[in-house]
C-alpha cells in the first residue's frame, strides 16, 4: 500500500469529521436547516451518487487496485505489513497505519463494540507506537492477532464503519456539495485515502483549496471537468513531493482515462492500469 503521513485522528473520528477537513459541522436533523454538505438535486443526481451499493463497489476496487495490485478489496481485512514508509504498520481495507493514529481509532472501536477480542491486549502498546514507526509491544504477535480478528464479521464491520466515517463519507459529502458527479466523488475519496483529511497544504483539504484558487467548482457555477483536471494537477504536485508516491499513474491511467472519456457518472464498463498492471470492472 502507499500512504502518506496522516494527522492524528481523534478529532476527525467523531461527527464532526467534516471539520477536521475544514469544510464545517454536519448538521443531522430533520427539523434541521439543510446539510451542509447537500448540493443542489439537479446537481446532485446529474453525475450518480458513489454512495450508491454498486458505485461503492466499483470506488472500493478502484481503490484496491492501486493500493492492492487487487479488485478483491475484501481480501484485504486481513492484509498488514510494515512496507518501510516511516509509519509503522499499514493494515486492512484502506491501509490504516499504527504511526498515524486511525489503526489506534480502529481498534478503540472494535474493542468497544467487542471487549474479548484478540486486538484488545494490544492497545496500550498502539497508543505507545503512534506517531513512530516502531514495532514495540507489537511485532508477530500482533501481526496474527490482527489477521485472526479479520476472519470475524464483526471486525471486518469496524473496518467498514471506519472507512466510512473518516474518509468515504466526508469524502463523498464534500464533493456532492461542490456539484461532482460519481466520477468527482471518486476522485475526492482516492485523495482523502491516500493524503488524509485536514487543511495542510499535503493534505485532501489543502489539495481541494488549491484547486479552488486554479478553476470554480460545478457548484460555483464552473466546468466540472475542468475543477477535476485542476484538483488532480494539484494532487499531482503533492504527490510527486513524497517518494513513495513520485508514480502518479493512479490519476495518469486511471482517474484521468475515465475523466478525459467524459465518465462523469462513473458507469461500466471501466478499463484502466495502475502501476504498468491492467484491470477491468465488466
């Protein structure tokens, strides 16, 4: 998987993880003024909703292709492996890292949703090691508890939930709200998976503003297309800052293949490569 260095997490993991990406508080009630989040219906529905089961589908192979060499996403509840990064163990559905405090997060919610489980011992050593890259307290043992608890419903249930609150669905919100279609939405929740959420200059947040100050949003009154294509040049600054994500061919021959075919709506069939390796959703 590659990552990059995430800001700690606690304060995203709560309703208001909206506002760790500086994008405002959620407002969650039907007596409630609109959602924040909420674009215009004719905006809204001209592109498709990613948040729809067969788009989901399709965002999470997408996802998995670059960050597993896979479509099989689900294969991945039991993945984890330290790939030298400097943050420590990446693990699971969507890469969460010991050094970056969302694996900390997830295990916090498992274990309250699962006291007797085989992660739970761990926990003191998680919140020693987040924010390095060590293995102390960890190591093989760790490792196998880890792939044993994602063998269980219920694990793989908190890897899920937490996808969805931190990254998936502010992701998805935010782009609704700015007028993106499928497509768009895609793009924003690859970003937050890789980058993080927040408001620094390498982060989702800082990628959104910088691309704000190059082309106006559909939701402004701009071309989506041409937000798009100004959003990924300034993810592809950032990217190519960092190593470990100098290959950009998740946005060369991917992202941009479906965006320059005007797929807005994200629909099937889709062909694309990810690091010289072909893929095809049917």
């Amino acid at each position: 998987m590659r990552k990059t260095m995430r800001p700690a997490l606690a304060a995203v993991l709560t309703a208001a993880s909206a506002l760790a990406l500086g994008l405002g508080t959620p407002v969650a009630s039907a007596a409630a003024p609109p959602h924040p989040f909420a674009a215009p219906a004719s905006v809204r529905d001209s592109g498709g909703d990613l948040s729809s089961p067969e788009k989901k589908e399709i965002a999470m192979q997408l996802v998995s292709s670059a960050e597993n060499s896979s479509l099989d996403w689900k294969a991945q509840y039991r993945y984890i492996e330290d790939i030298g990064d400097g943050r420590g163990y990446t693990a699971g559905i969507i890469g969460f890292c010991s050094g970056t405090g969302d694996l900390l997060e997830l295990v916090r919610a498992y274990t309250d949703a699962v006291p007797d489980n085989p992660l739970a011992g761990f926990l003191p050593a998680l919140e020693k090691v987040n924010g390095s890259d060590s293995h102390e307290g960890l190591g093989p043992d760790f490792e196998r508890a880890w792939k044993q608890a994602a063998d269980t419903s219920e694990f793989q249930q908190a890897q899920d939930g937490e996808r969805d609150r931190v990254y998936f669905d502010p992701a998805v919100d935010q782009a609704k709200a700015d007028g993106l279609g499928a497509l768009g939405q895609f793009v924003y929740y690859d970003a937050i998976v890789m980058h993080g959420p927040g408001d620094s200059q390498d982060s989702f947040g800082g990628i959104r503003k910088t691309a704000m100050e190059n082309a106006a949003t559909p939701a402004q009154g701009g071309d989506e297309t041409g937000y798009l294509k100004a959003f990924l040049d300034a993810r592809k600054v950032i990217m190519k800052q960092e190593e470990a994500h100098a290959d950009t061919s998740r946005i060369d021959t991917e992202q941009l293949v479906f965006l320059d075919d005007g797929n807005l709506d994200l629909h099937t069939p889709l062909k694309w490569s990810v690091y010289g390796e072909q893929y095809e959703i049917s």
